[in-house]
C-alpha cells in the first residue's frame, strides 16, 4: 500500500473518532445529568471543557509539528485521548468528567492539528477536494453513528459505555499510525516555539469562553473583557516575534485564508449546539429514548457523509467559494426550520429539518477545507491546519456558549423538569433564531473571500 494511502487511511480514522465521541455523548447527557445532579448549564460543561481545550491548543500543537514532526505529535496526542477517555470512563464525579473531558481535548488538539496537514501534503492539489471529501465523510460518519450506537451503549450499558468505547478507538489510532506512518514531516524544523504566544492565546479564549457561561452576571462580562485583552496581546507579541506561533501575514495578505477561517467560525458558530439542543428536546420533550433520540439525529450526519465526498470532489472543478456560500444558505434554512419547534411537532418535521442542514453543511465543509489548505504553502500546512481546526472549535464553542448563554436567562440554575418545559421550548426557538440569521450573515462572508481557484493555482 503506497504511503500516501496509508496517510489518509490513519487521517480518516481520526476524523472519525472525536465527531463520534460528540455526538454519542449528546444522547448520553441526560443520564449523566442525572446521575450528578447537573443543571442544564452544568451539563453544557462537559461538551464545552472539550472544546475549550481543545480550541485554545491547536495552534500551538500545530507549530509544534510543523517544527518537531507531526507523526510524533499525532501519536502522543492519540495517547492522551485514550488516557482521557479512561478516565472519564471512571469519573467519580461531574467535576472529574469535565476535567477528563478537558483532557480529552488537549489530545484532540494534537490529533487534529496535524491529521488533515498529513493529508494534505500528501495528495497534490489536483487531488486534494477528493480526500479532504472522504476525511470529511469520515467525520460525519462519526457523527452519524455516534447517536445510535451511543443510544445503544447508553440505554444497555449506561453512558460510561461510551468513554470505554472511545479508549478502545484511541487505541487502535496509536496503533495505526505507530505501524502505518513512515518517516516524520517537519517543514519548519529549527524554528523556535512561541511558548508566549501559546500562553496568550490560551488565556484570551479560556476567559472569553468562561465569560460566555457566566453571562448574564456580571463576573461574565468581565471574563469576556479579559479574554479580549489576552488575544489582543497575542497580536501585538506576535506582530513584533521573530518566529511566531502564528504568522498573521495569512490573515492579513491572503484574503482566501481568511475569509474561509471567518466563514468556516461562523458556520460552526450556527450549527454545533443544534445537537446539544435536539437531544435534550427529544428526549425531555417528545419523551424519547436515548436510542430512539438517536436514530432521529442520525439524519443530519448521515446525510452530510453521503454528500461530503461529492461536494469535495466537486470543488476540484468548481469555484469553492460558491458552493460554500450555497451550503451556509441551506444550512440558515434548517435552522430557521428548526425554530417551530414545539411539543406536539412531528418527528418527521425534526428529521426533514436536520435533512437539510446536513445537505448545507456536506456543500460547505468540504470546500472550503480544500479552500483554506490550497492557499497557503506547503511549509504552513500544520499551522493552516491548526487554524482551520481553531476556527472549527472556537466556532463549536461560541455555539455552546451561546446556547449556555439562551438557557441561562430562560431557565438560570434550574434542571429541566416537566415545570419548566415551557421556558425550555422558548429558550430553544430563540437559540435557533439566533443561529439562523448568523448562518444566513455567513453567505456574504463565504462569498466576500473572491477567486479561490487563483489561490489553488499558485500552490500547484
């Protein structure tokens, strides 16, 4: 088998395995909320503890590998979130599940930060939308299986199931990569490690996604205030660095590199929480099981992981940034779509709304991952990676934060009980609204990063 095969056969199994790990712990959320007495902002917390972390080291991680060698960072980082996912497997307590969950994270920072960079400098660029679409298939496969086998092990063996299940696949990926990953790729080799610009980096988004989950208190608007003097230090130490962790030149002078980071934020910003949010409706609401909650939220990754490889494939050919911006425009409709929501909707109206978000979201992923990757240089591609993960992640946790801001004022420090379903529907209509009309805002960033296909042809 040549060695780029092997590349993408190890990077599609890591795309699987952290989307799965989050969709199957979103039908889980109810018994572990039940088992430690969590509130629903409480419980917002052990999906967004990944994502903090997870977001504030992906940069860092991926200069890490760009100067240290990615398969190293990739194998260490399997090793942790199989560590990790033991011990939230064992959790005592909600408190030790977030701090695993966090732990998790970091792993899957240097999971992330470095598996679609293999792939890329793998396949030349005639080829990349090709890849990047199965990797990307791979992803929404996690997140289609996710719901129903995480239904499954939830409902037959409880949600710890689920965290063992994900220590067996953090597993298989050391093995993987130990065995199949030849040689070790560094194109920045000899360059220093801005330990600085990591630290500020870290504190900028931990204390604006702290002040997001504290909102509407006023320690949260001081939290948010901290977070945005902590990233503009970061750009201040990083204008003035010899070598920076991040080179802003990407953002300033490639308009293509940053209109499609701005577009891929928003469009997680929009739709991440829309899971969160369905499995608490559907099975607080519409009384469901953890399994049949599953198969009805199966529909959206389903749906993507049918349509990923052929709008990747596809932006080979045609200009990404139009099938990009037609995705965000589907993906506003679903969520607007969503928005009706009430306690006597129709599952078949649940599952027709998330069928077109999943179409949206299969038309802008793929491209505009092939988008980001092909307009930079092959020395980039580990902090271009990284970029577009961060962007990915930050978006997923603004989305969480948002949807922790909605339940916060709706419902404050109070579980969801049977009383309080009312305010629980109006708190989900208004997250939906929200997220609608940021999607729909998205287009004209999607479309606002001009000719793409100029930027692929300079790195031919």
């Amino acid at each position: 088998m040549p060695n780029r095969k092997v590349v993408l056969l190890v990077a599609t199994v890591a795309a699987f395995v952290a989307p799965f790990m989050s969709s199957s712990i979103n039908i889980a959320l109810p018994s572990i909320a039940q088992e430690f007495r969590m509130t629903a902002v409480t419980l917002g917390w052990v999906a967004t503890a990944y994502l903090l972390a997870a977001a504030a080291c992906l940069v860092p991680f991926g200069k890490a590998a760009d100067i240290l060698g990615r398969k190293k960072i990739f194998v260490l980082g399997s090793l942790v979130y199989a560590l990790s996912s033991g011990l939230a497997a064992a959790a005592p307590s909600g408190a030790v599940l977030i701090a695993s969950r966090a732990l998790q994270g970091i792993g899957g920072a240097m999971i992330f930060s470095t598996g679609v960079a293999m792939l890329t400098a793998a396949y030349p660029p005639r080829e990349r939308g090709r890849v990047l679409g199965i990797n990307t298939a791979s992803t929404y496969l996690g997140l289609s299986l996710g719901p129903v086998l995480g239904g499954f092990l939830t409902e037959g063996f409880g949600w710890r199931s689920v965290f063992g299940v994900n220590l067996a696949l953090g597993l298989v990926l050391v093995g993987l990569a130990l065995a199949g990953l030849r040689g070790e790729a560094a194109e920045a080799r000899g360059e220093a490690f801005d330990a600085v610009g990591a630290a500020l980096l870290a504190a900028g988004l931990c204390a604006l996604m702290f002040g997001l989950g504290k909102l509407p208190r006023i320690p949260g608007a001081g939290f948010i205030a901290a977070g945005a003097v902590f990233l503009a230090l970061f750009v201040r130490w990083e204008s003035a660095y010899r070598s920076p962790l991040f080179d802003l030149d990407l953002i300033r002078r490639n308009t293509a590199f940053a209109f499609s980071n701005l577009a891929a934020l928003i469009n997680y910003s929009a739709t991440f929480a829309a899971g969160f949010l369905l499995s608490l409706y559907l099975q607080y609401l519409q009384g469901l099981s953890p399994r049949k909650a599953g198969l009805i939220l199966i529909a959206q990754p389903a749906v993507m992981a049918v349509f990923s490889p052929l709008a990747g494939r596809l932006s080979d050919r045609v200009e990404p940034r139009l099938l990009a911006s037609a995705g965000m425009g589907l993906s506003s409709v679903g969520l607007f779509l969503l928005s009706f929501l009430g306690r006597t909707s129709s599952l078949t109206s649940v599952g027709a709304s998330l069928v077109v978000l999943g179409i949206g979201f299969a038309l802008f992923s793929s491209p505009n991952t092939n988008a980001v990757m092909s307009s930079v240089e092959k020395r980039s591609y580990g902090v271009a990676s990284a970029t577009l993960g961060t962007a990915r992640l930050t978006g997923m946790m603004l989305s969480m934060g948002a949807a922790m801001l909605v339940f916060a004022l709706y419902l404050g420090k109070t579980a969801i009980m049977p009383e309080v379903f009312p305010r629980y529907l109006a708190a989900l209509r208004t997250a939906f609204v929200l997220f609608g009309a940021l999607c729909a805002a998205g287009v004209f960033v999607s479309l606002a990063r001009g000719n793409l296909n100029e930027a692929k042809g300079g790195n031919r």
